[in-house]
C-alpha cells in the first residue's frame, strides 16, 4: 500500500473527522475508501462516454425491454 500525504483545508478536516468518527474508521480509512469509489466512478463515467462515442447506433430503452420481453 501506497502513502499518501495531501493538505485539505481546516473546515474538510474536521467534517472527515466526524463521519469517519461517525461510521467507525479512522480519516486515513476513510480517505482510502472515498478515492476508491471516485476511481471507480471516473472509470465508469470514461467507459461510458467512450461507449456514446464508439459511432455506433444507440438502443432505446423501450427497444432493449422489448428484446428482453419486459
């Protein structure tokens, strides 16, 4: 595991000490978790718009009901 150190301002600080306080982590644990569902967020978002951009024809959503027979 990598560390990594960042300056947040005062006011960020004490809100993530809170909710980490809140849901029973440390701020460090929960720093972890927050930038891995951001990666994990920005991933999806990258593999969507490269999928709107691929040239290919869109399907509706009427359309993929009626295929799966909804």
């Amino acid at each position: 595991m990598t560390n990594l150190s960042v300056h947040i301002p005062d006011q960020a600080a004490t809100a993530l000490a809170g909710l980490a306080r809140f849901q029973g982590q440390t701020p460090e644990q929960l720093v972890a978790a927050l930038v891995e569902h951001y990666l994990e967020d920005a991933k999806d978002l990258s593999d969507a718009l490269a999928a709107l951009n691929d040239g290919e024809q869109p399907i509706s959503l009427e359309e993929v009901k009626r295929e799966l027979g909804l």
